[in-house]
C-alpha cells in the first residue's frame, strides 16, 4: 500500500493537487474544493502535532479494526470528521492554500519513517509505517471525491 514516507507517492500526491481547481465540484459530500483543500491539511497538521485535536473514545482504537480502517478495508463516503476539522465556507487564497498543503506533505514526507507522530483522535496511537499509510489514504480518498485519481 502507498505511504506519504514515498518521494514519487507525495510527488504525485502533489501533482493530483495542483489540477485541483477552487470551483471544483465534489463527486459525493458537501465540502468545496477550498474546504477540502482546507481540512486535507488541517488533518496533516493535527499528524505532525501542529493541531490539537480532541480525542474519541471508540471502537476504532482497537488494534484488529484499526488496522483493518488504516490498511484493508474500502473507505465510505461521508464518514463523520473531527470537527475541529471542519472547514468553513471557503473564502481564502488559493495559491498560499496550495502552499501550505504543499508544505505539510513535504513536511509529513521529511519526518518520515522515524515519526513521531501524534495520537490519532479516533484510532489512537499508530505505527509510523500505518501512520504513513493513514496520511496518504485520507488525501486520496479527498482527491477521489474531487474526481483527480
């Protein structure tokens, strides 16, 4: 499976990103292009321990199905986010909003292997490896919905 650790994963990460255009019209769910944009590097920040998010208790933090929602299993469309991680309408700079989601995958991908990652709200404490995996799952799952696979 992909992992943001990869140089050519991030770069073509990257690449599906900048095809991304701020009137963009979702495949399924409510968020804007600029929302996505938005909560996709929100949740990269909460992973390097930029953003605090608060945590949830749950089933997820249960090693077999954390694996399972990290490594195996399709994800749903419409899955309940943090709402910390919610973003609000989209009224920002498109080119800084590139920027920093650039810098938080180069970020990501610079840390590594090694980690330290912070605790996932919902799935709790991972491997860097399922970290990685988790990280480059969640954006392509956002850049599918906008239709850039």
């Amino acid at each position: 499976m992909p992992t943001i650790f990869d140089a050519t994963t991030r770069a073509n990460l990257l690449d599906r990103f900048l095809r991304l255009r701020p009137d963009a019209k979702p495949q399924w769910g409510k968020m804007s292009a600029g929302q996505m944009m938005g909560h996709c590097t929100a949740a990269l920040e909460m992973m390097l321990g930029e953003k605090a998010v608060a945590p949830k208790v749950g089933p997820f933090r249960w090693a077999p199905l954390r694996y399972l929602i990290i490594h195996v299993l399709p994800w749903p469309q419409g899955v309940p986010t943090a709402p910390e991680l919610i973003m609000p309408p989209y009224a920002g700079d498109w080119s800084a909003d590139q920027a920093a989601l650039k810098r938080v995958v180069e970020a990501a991908g610079a840390r590594g292997d090694a980690g330290p990652w912070s605790e996932h709200p919902a799935l709790g404490r991972l491997s860097s490896h399922s970290a990685g995996v988790l990280m480059w799952r969640h954006l392509d799952h956002h850049l599918r919905q906008f239709g850039l696979s």
